[in-house]
C-alpha cells in the first residue's frame, strides 16, 4: 500500500477569514458553503487562527441572558472574529503523511489541520472528512475484483 500525504488529500482551496471580520458574518460564510471551519489570516495570508462552528455557537449569549434582544444584537454586531478565534493553531504541512496528521487530530481531539509549506503560507486544509474520503476511495479500490492475469488472451 502506498505510503499517503497530506497533499494528496487535503482540500487546496481553502476558505479564510480575516481578523476585522464580524463573528455573525463569518458563522453565515461558514454555514453558506457548509463548512465547520475557517483559518483566519492577516492580508499577508499569514495564519493568525482558526475559527470553529463551535467558536461562533459559544460566542452567542445563551437564550437566558437579562440582556434585552437589542443589546445582544448590538453585542454580537460589535465581536470579531479576532475576538472569538483559537490560536495558537496546529497545523501539518503538505508532505506530512496522513497517519502523523490523523494522530495530531485524534490526541488533541480537533477536526481540522490547516497545511502550511516550508515558508508557512497556507496552502491547504486536511479535515475528518478529507481523511474519511481517502480511507473510502482505498475501500472502494480493494473491493474490485482482481484482473486475472492472462484475461485478454483468447485460447
């Protein structure tokens, strides 16, 4: 079996968010392209943090706030998304294979890996579901049946 990176798996195109972005802006981006995560990144591209569905969900008040409806609309208008984001981030690179990666994901109990290359500019984003896309490809490989060997030769 050959030996799988992260750059043959990771999703290239990556979406991300700056810092200044509002929190309530960046949960819709987030749930208009149904995606759970966003790598937030300065105007250089440099990674600053990570921006989770959880980190938006825990960032609204709780339906028992004594805030009136108003004063929690006027809150939320204000938070950013460097206000709420994780960081620092961990991250892997494209060469890093995807056991190491998947161990990362797995000790520190996080979904998603941003892809950094040698000069630390993003280059991708290796989630769950990258993993269980390449772990289903491989599945779907090993249940086609063998060619046998002299197949195309008549008698």
């Amino acid at each position: 079996m050959r030996l799988e990176l992260v750059k043959d798996w990771m999703t290239r195109e990556v979406i991300t968010a700056v810092p200044h972005m509002g929190v309530l802006d960046a949960g819709n981006l987030m749930r208009d392209k149904s995606i759970r995560r966003l790598p937030v990144v300065d105007g250089d591209g440099r990674l600053l943090g990570i921006l989770t569905h959880g980190d938006v969900r825990e960032a609204k008040p709780s339906t028992t706030s004594s805030l009136s409806a108003w004063e929690l609309n006027y809150l939320l208008a204000r938070l950013t998304v460097a206000d709420v984001m994780t960081q620092p981030v961990l991250t892997t690179t494209p060469e890093t294979t995807i056991g190491e990666a998947a161990q990362i994901m797995y000790q520190h109990k996080i979904s998603g890996l941003p892809v950094l290359d040698n000069n630390d500019n993003l280059v991708g984003i290796l989630t769950e579901s990258d993993i269980f896309r390449m772990v289903v490809h491989d599945w779907q490989k090993s249940q086609s049946p063998p060619t046998p060997p002299y197949a195309h030769y008549k008698e």
